[in-house]
C-alpha cells in the first residue's frame, strides 16, 4: 500500500510540473502576441487614426461654441458703435488756436545738490 501512494505523489508531482510548465509557454506565446500587436497597431482596443481625428475635432467644436457666440456679438456690438459715432471732421483754420501766441517765456531754476545731513 504505501508503494502506491509513493507512485500517486510522483505522478501528481509530475503532472503539475507539465501543467506548470504548459501554463508558462502559453503565457509567453500570448505577451508575444499582445507586444507584436501593439507595435504593428492591430490591437483591437486601439484607435485608428480617423477615429482619433473625429475625437479630437468634436472635442475643439465643444469647446469652441461657446467662443463663436461671443465673437459675433462683439463684432455686432462694433458694428452698431462705429455706425453711431459721427466721424471727426476737419475743423477750419480760423477755429484752430494759435499755440506760438500760448508760449510764456519761464526763467530757469537753479537746484542745489542735496547734501547728506
């Protein structure tokens, strides 16, 4: 009786041992597979590049929604000021003022240097 549990343990010894080592090639076999995939981009939760480009352009068409509105009501806003306001016109020489007649002749100032007390 105890050579046939000797022969049990062995056997079961050596079947996990071949199970072990099955599990282990397969999982390398599969790490190849996912880094070659990776690599070439045929993953399949990858993105191709349309999709990325869709994304992104919905992306920058949210954000600037807003913005564009804005912008146009400045830009009606200016519109209706610059159409209010009354351009400047030329004044006449007769209403110009005569800036040589304004100049007062001033006395210059001497300065002392300051001196440290």
């Amino acid at each position: 009786m105890p050579e046939e549990i000797l022969i049990l343990f062995i056997f079961s010894i050596l079947s996990v041992s071949v199970l072990t080592l099955v599990k282990m090639i397969l999982n390398h076999r599969k790490s190849g597979r996912e880094a070659k995939s990776i690599t070439t981009g045929e993953a399949s939760g990858s993105l191709t590049t349309s999709e990325l480009e869709g994304m992104m352009r919905r992306a920058v068409d949210q954000s600037i929604m807003g913005l564009s509105g804005k912008i146009e009501d400045l830009e009606l806003e200016i519109a209706r000021l610059t159409s209010e306001k009354p351009r400047l016109t030329a004044h006449d020489k007769g209403s110009r003022i005569e800036l040589e007649d304004e100049i007062v002749d001033v006395e210059p100032v001497h300065v002392r240097p300051k001196t440290r007390a």
